[in-house]
C-alpha cells in the first residue's frame, strides 16, 4: 500500500492512499471508427538555460521517447502546438526541428503547428516561411491561430484574405485550428469578430470557397454546443477535430447526425485510457467508451482549470510523475505555473483515473517535490 500527503490550502495534509496501476493492455494499431491526435508535449534540458525569454533547449532523447509511445498507443501525433508551449516558451527554431526530428521518427500519423511564432513582422509572411519549412518536410500542416493577424486585423476581409492565400500554395488538405481566448487571451475575436456566430459564418465561408484544402477544423472553444452545430454545418468530407478538453466523451462518442474526431491535448497525459476506449468504440459500444473515459474528464477539467493556458503545467507534471522524464522542469520555468495544492489534486484525480503507471514512483517523486516546495 502506497500513500501520499496532499497539501491543502490552509497548509496542512492530508493522507492519500493510492490504487494499484490498472493494465489497459496494448491496442492492436490506431482506432478505425476516429481519427485522433494527441497534441504532445516537450520535455526541457534541465540543465540548460530554460528560462523565460530564453531560447527552448530540450531533452531529444526523451521528448522523442514519448512520441514513439503515443504512436505505439495508436495515437497521431501533432507536433509543436499549444500543448509543446508553442507561445509560451517554445520559439519557432526549435519547433521547427522538433518537427523535422519528429518526422524522422514518426511510425504513425503526424501533422504540425504552422504560425507566425518568429520574427517577420507581416502575418502572411510569417505563416508562408512556416508553411514552406514544414510542407517541405512532408508533414500535413495545422494552420494555428495567430496573434500577430489578430492585432493587426481590422476585420473578417483580413483573416479571409491571408487565409486565402496560403490555403492558394498548399497541394495537400490542412487542418484549420481555432484556439479561443481562454487558451490565449490575444485571439479574442479570432475570425473577425467577438460574436462567435457571427465568426463562424466567416469561417464556414473560408472551408466553402476551399474545400479541396481543408481535412478539418481544429476546435478548442470549451463549448460543446457550438462545436455540434459548427460540426452539423461542415462540408461533407471535411473533419471537425474536437479540441475541447472539458466535454471530448460526448463529442468523440457523437449522436445520430455525427461525431468528432479528435486532436486533443489531454490525450497526452491521459493516453492508454483513451487508446482503449477509442478501440471500445471501434467496436460500436459508445456506452463502455463514455465509462472508460468519464474518470479522466474530472482530472482534464483540473489541469484545464482557470488560467486555462496554464495546463501545460499538469501535462508535464504527470509525465514526470510517470517517468517519462526524469527531471521536474519546464521550457520557459513554466513548472512553477501552478500550485503545489493544484499539483497535488492533479496526482489525486490521475490516481483516480488509474493513470499512475507506477505508483511507488510516483508517491516517491511526489514526496521529494513536497519535500522542497512545503
């Protein structure tokens, strides 16, 4: 029997036992009734000069050890997103050879973050060297949201207009992505307005004039309602990725007009249960697929808690809990984010969800962070 203290705020413990690791067993390849991405995240050089404003230096040994582990789960990987802290310490040089090493490595499917992460000033410059470097590297790109097209866009002409033209050069499908102000508040009013009904439209009117270029539309509004009625309104043929981390059962398990695929970061932390219930659901049993799935939403909704682009901290955090990384530290010192009582309830619901692989690892770890922060 492993036990652990959690703080509390007032500074006092409590005693936790934890459960035993659960065998989800191995998935026999990717899901054939979903196409699902995990959005993976990075592991930094402890001893390197990682922090803020620094230039990320990153653990390859390890941070490409995990990637090999979401494609043996049967995951795609989608390589230097918001969950790699794309815009919140990884800069575009090392995303952009996080992503070639990636590709080299990848055994199963990868798509990656295009941006306008560096220094050109012009949004639609920045977005086509992007583009380039990653095309070129046969990888299928995400179009992220941009920052630099939001401050300077006047309206939905503008975000059409620099849309336009790079949805014009590439020669295989995209993925479109709406990251909403609750990951990064500088995108309030993507798409040309703060009415999200009114966005869409814009939106829905960019995939209707370039359906040949888009694999899908990549979500992330933490509203379930708004993504069935945007999933209803899509072109035949044209995919809507879920990217809400707070209702993903419900979305991936669908209803009767359709469902969402998914490009989540959760499914980082929380892979092997998501790996078998995607396999479940293979199998037409969306009842068994929302049970297997439904003890992890508890723990997605904490480490997406309020700052909301502050979950990164929780991701990584259980990877190293995990001993997928053998070091407690962050791009950027962005271990720091987040509360030692926030961390604690974070192994709790992990333990809950029975996606501690290793308990006496983790209780060991977690004690000597408890050690040096209380």
């Amino acid at each position: 029997m492993t036990t652990v203290r959690l703080p509390r705020p007032d500074g006092t413990f409590t005693t936790h036992t934890l459960d035993e690791p659960k065998d989800w067993g191995a998935p026999a390849g990717p899901p054939t009734s979903r196409v699902a991405f995990a959005a993976a995240h990075v592991v930094a050089d402890p001893f390197a000069d990682n922090t803020p404003g620094a230039p990320a230096q990153l653990d390859w040994d390890a941070t490409l050890s995990f990637r090999r582990r979401l494609w043996d789960l049967g995951f795609g990987v989608a390589e230097a997103m918001d969950t790699a802290q794309r815009g919140m310490g990884l800069d575009w040089p090392t995303a952009l050879e996080l992503i070639r090493r990636s590709a080299a490595e990848a055994t199963g499917r990868i798509a990656a973050g295009v941006g306008t992460d560096h220094d050109t000033a012009d949004p639609l410059t920045a977005y086509t060297e992007q583009l380039e470097a990653v095309t070129a590297l046969g990888v299928q790109p995400i179009l992220m949201c941009s920052r630099k097209l939001a401050a300077v866009a006047r309206g939905p002409e503008d975000y059409q207009r620099v849309y336009a033209a790079l949805l014009e050069q590439v020669t295989e499908p995209v993925i479109l992505h709406w990251l909403g102000p609750a990951f990064d508040p500088a995108l309030t009013g993507y798409w040309g307005s703060t009415d999200v009904a009114e966005a869409t439209k814009h939106f829905l009117d960019l995939i209707h004039t370039y359906l040949s270029k888009v694999d899908g539309v990549k979500v992330s509004l933490l509203d379930a309602g708004h993504e069935v009625s945007l999933r209803r309104a899509l072109p035949d043929g044209v995919r809507c990725y879920t990217g809400d981390d707070y209702n993903y059962p419900e979305l991936i398990a669908g209803d009767d007009v359709g469902h969402s695929d998914a490009l989540l970061g959760i499914f980082d932390p929380i892979a092997p249960a998501a790996a078998s219930a995607l396999h479940v659901l293979d199998s037409g049993d969306a009842q068994e697929f929302r049970a297997i799935l439904e003890p992890t939403v508890a723990l997605s909704r904490h480490i997406f808690g309020a700052p909301t682009f502050h979950y990164k901290t929780g991701v990584v955090f259980l990877a190293w809990l995990n001993g997928f990384q053998d070091a407690w530290s962050m791009v950027g010192g962005m271990q720091s984010a987040r509360s030692l009582v926030h961390l604690g309830e974070t192994l709790r619901l992990a333990d809950a969800a029975g996606l501690l692989v290793d308990p006496a690892l983790a209780a060991a770890r977690w004690e000597q962070l408890v050690g040096v922060l209380s």
